[in-house]
C-alpha cells in the first residue's frame, strides 16, 4: 500500500499513542502482550520502507540509512558473531577489505551481503557517493535449524541440528564515528575520582 | 537400505518414525515387478497432436460443454501514440508580435485535414466536442491528475489518467515525497492535433486528442529521508507541454483522461539531479588505458520521444 510521508508518520505516532494510553491505563492485565508473533516477521527489510517528510532548507540534511539482511545463511550464529562484531563501525571499503582477506566461510557472505547493500544504497536510496557509508549496526541472529539424528553407539541417538544463522546489517551514509579512546591513565584518575568522592553517612 | 536398518537396529525405527517427519518409513516393499511381454503402444509415443484428439472426439460424437469466459478482458486505452504530433521548431520562442510568430499563430488546426476527420468523427460520437472548451478541460485534468499525485490519491488517478500512462507517471515514486504546484498559464490552451485510431476490431475507436500548453509550474521530489532529489520549491519554471487526451468513443461510459506527453527533438535539456552519478565509461581494450583528458560524455540524441 502507499502512504505519503505525513499521513504514515501520523499512523505510526497515533499507533504508539494508542498503545502507550493503553499500556498506562491496564498495565497488569496487558504486560503478557506481544505484538508480531509471527515466524516470517521480515521487520528488518520492513525499516527501508519509512518514508520521513520533506526537510526544510535550513535543517541539517538526515543520514541516509540502508538496511539489509540475508536469511537462512549455512553457518553458525555464534561463528557468524565474530566477524559481525569485528566489522562493527568500520567504514564500508574497510569492512569490505577485511572481509575479502578473512580466511572464514562466513566472511564470503558477508562481503557478498555488504556490496549488495551498497549498490541498493546508491540505485534505490538517494545515496551520493558509494564509499561515503559506515557499518552503523552489525549482528547476527539465529535461522531455522533442520533437525537430523546422530547416531551413537549401543543404540543411542542424539537430535543433530543443521543451523542455520541471518545476519543484518545497517549501512549509514557519512564517516564513520570516532570511538574517543580511553588512555589508562585516564581511567586510573577516574578511579581514584570515584574513591575519593565516597561520602560515610552516619559518620561522627 | 530403510530395510537393512529395521533388521539391525529394530527400536531405531520407531525413533525415526518420532523425530524425523520429513523420511517417513514405508509400510511395504516394492517387489520387482513381473516382465511385460506386451507393451502397449500409447506407452512409447510422447507428445500429440492436440488438435487431433479434439477432432476425433468431435468427429466421433462427443459433445463438449460452451466454454465460459469468466474473466473477460477490457482494453480501455491504446498502447501508445498513433501518428504523434510533430511540434514546429522554435514554437514558444517567437512573440506573437514578429512576423514569424504571426505565421505560428495563423497555423491553426484547419491546415491539416486528418485532424480535422478526426475531430467530425469525434463529433458524431460525443455531441458536446468543441475545441474551446476541451482545451480547457484538458487544462484542468492535467492539473487534478498532477495534484492527485502529489496525494497518492490511485482512485482518482486511475480515473484522471490512462491506464498505459500511469505507471509512467508513478514509477518510483512510492517512497518519494512530490511537491508540484501549478502557478498560472501563460497561454491559453490550444488543441494542435486529433486522431482517431481504431485498435484490434473496425470500428472500437479512440479518440487521441493533442493540446498544447505554456504555463509556470514548480516542482520539487524529496527522496525517502526527505532531502530535495530535484527542483525547488520557490523557482518556477516555464513549460511548453504537448499532452495527449484519450477516450474510447464507442464506450458510452468512457471519459477523456491523460494518455501521453510529447516531448519534442529541441526541447532544452532538463534541470540535472542533484546528486553525482557515477556513467559507465567507454569500453577498453586489453591493453588500452583510459585517457580523461580527451574523453567527452556521449550526449543522448535528438529525438522526438513520447512519455
């Protein structure tokens, strides 16, 4: 369905206006209630669907953000962590690069998985520049697991599980940010800072 | 093999049964069957001719039942522009004043005589036709269909503007934001061009009618963050725009509706986006290295091209 860029952002406010009154008023009887239930929730590509309105001249122009996901991915999602929480806010060339030169089999579909984010980010999403873009979010989720049997000796079995991971990745357009970085002198000053403002209440 | 593993493991089975739904374990075993020495010889042959079965099954006195078309299919516009109008070169250049702007003017549509078929035949379909006030109609049709663009308002758009030329209009545009707005008319609207083309069977006609108008417009297209894509807001531009109007004719319940534009060979080059885009550069040889210094960017034709 269409909706302009107002009209869907009123739908979303009154929406959360609603469940917000609704939460305050009967809050016992609703906190077992969870929307989206669903197995084949697809809320991730759901994000690249919001429209904002129009920005007025003198406002700061908005980051463009680009979500993508690949589903049901032949990996572990434990295995998969590791190179999503490497990559997380690096620059996209710099992602790229790593991943290209990791020896892992994740790290192929995840480079796979990244330059097609970046050309839907420069096709479909108004982005200027290819390399301008960050790794913002970075994570993997657990796929569906088909379930096989084990066999062990004198008749034991065990329930093997074929896993299966999703991984999703948010590109945001812009440099990355800088993470300040902590000197250990500085943390030992806050240490001492933190010992020295202790009060003793009750004290004489 | 499901038979060597139930001699074997005996209770394994009733765990594959459990656990495993996909594999269920068969009730029985085929048996080799016993050799035909007699093969029919409808076996051997792959493919017939389906037209003769039909006849033989007709010819031998089955009776088939009257096929029922449940879905039938209205074509309510043509699929393009029959015969375009070609625009004069330098149309809105000229001032009504010089002497080449008079001759302009003095072109009226009684110089060609198909149009002039066209609009008798239009008449005889739809009594109220005159050119003056269709023009105007036309004006404001455009006008309702731009504006219910700007609304994603389908409904009415669908009943504004052809079917042929509404993907055209809205390809693209869901997660965009338009702002478009007509300031005046220059000119008044003139019908330049008619024709009346009949598709498929003699006598279904449609009526493609050309109006020719000069008016101020400001559009602007933000994209799905809202950041201006193109245009502006304050800058109007003026625009010569040759808009082809549609109706079936036969139909009684057919209305006139925004088929087409046409967009003549010297029309002056749009507005660019705002951002940079990357083109493909031309293709090397192995070898070869590209030289920037002495490359220029292929400009598009010169054509006449219906939207």
């Amino acid at each position: 369905d269409v909706f302009t860029g107002t009209a869907f952002i009123r739908n979303i406010s009154g929406a959360l206006h609603s469940r917000l009154q609704v939460l305050g008023g009967g809050a016992q009887q609703l906190s077992c209630l969870h929307t989206s239930a669903s197995l084949e929730s697809k809320n991730w590509e759901r994000r690249n669907l919001k429209v904002y309105p129009p920005q007025l001249p003198n406002e700061q122009r908005r980051a463009a953000e680009i979500h993508h996901s690949r589903r049901q991915i032949k990996y572990s999602k434990d295995k998969m962590w590791y190179l999503a929480k490497m990559i997380r806010g690096m620059s996209i060339d710099e992602a790229i690069a790593q991943l290209e030169f990791n020896d892992k089999k994740g790290a192929k579909i995840m480079k796979e998985v990244l330059l097609e984010a970046q050309e839907m980010a420069v096709k479909n999403h108004n982005v200027e520049y290819k390399s301008n873009l960050y790794v913002a979010e970075s994570f993997s989720g657990k796929g569906k697991y088909l379930k096989r049997i084990r066999y062990h000796g004198r008749g034991m079995f065990g329930i093997m599980d074929k896993v299966y991971s999703h991984y999703f990745v948010k590109l945001v357009e812009g440099s990355p940010p800088q993470m300040e970085q902590k000197t250990s002198f500085d943390q030992a000053k806050e240490y001492v800072q933190s010992l020295k403002n202790r009060t003793i209440i009750h004290g004489l | 093999m499901s038979v060597s593993l139930c001699k074997v493991f005996p209770h394994l089975q009733n765990a594959e049964v459990s656990l495993d739904v996909q594999h269920p374990v068969p009730l029985f075993l085929p048996v080799r069957t016993k050799k035909r020495y007699f093969i029919p010889p409808a076996v051997g042959m792959k493919g017939k001719g389906e037209e003769n079965t039909e006849a033989k099954a007709r010819a031998a006195g089955i009776v088939f039942r009257q096929q029922y078309f449940e879905r039938p299919i209205n074509i309510a516009c043509t699929a393009g522009i029959f015969d375009p109008y070609v625009p004069p070169e330098g149309d809105a250049r000229l001032s009504s004043l010089s002497k080449g702007g008079l001759k302009q003017r003095t072109e009226q549509i009684r110089q060609s005589a198909a149009s002039q078929l066209a609009i008798r035949k239009i008449k005889e379909h739809d009594s109220e036709f005159t050119t003056k006030d269709f023009s105007e109609r036309a004006q404001e049709i455009f006008i309702e269909a731009h504006n219910c663009l700007t609304q994603f308002n389908k409904e009415k758009l669908h009943s504004l503007v052809t079917e042929r030329c509404y993907p055209e209009m809205t390809r693209g545009n869901r997660y965009k934001t338009i702002c478009w707005r007509f300031l005046e008319s220059l000119e008044p609207p003139r019908v330049v061009h008619a024709r009346c083309p009949d598709m498929v069977s003699k006598g279904n006609l449609y009526g493609q009618v050309t109006v020719r108008m000069h008016s101020k417009q400001t559009l602007a297209i933000y994209d799905r963050f809202g950041r201006l894509m193109l245009g502006s807001e304050e800058q109007p531009k003026d625009v010569l725009e040759y808009l082809v109007i549609e109706r079936h004719l036969v139909n009684p319940y057919g209305r006139w509706r925004l088929h087409g534009k046409i967009v003549p060979s010297w029309a002056p080059t749009k507005d660019p986006v705002i951002k940079t885009v990357m083109i493909p550069g031309p293709k090397l040889k192995p070898g070869e290295e590209f030289d920037a210094l002495n490359y220029s960017v292929p400009k598009p034709e010169a054509v006449q091209w219906n939207k």
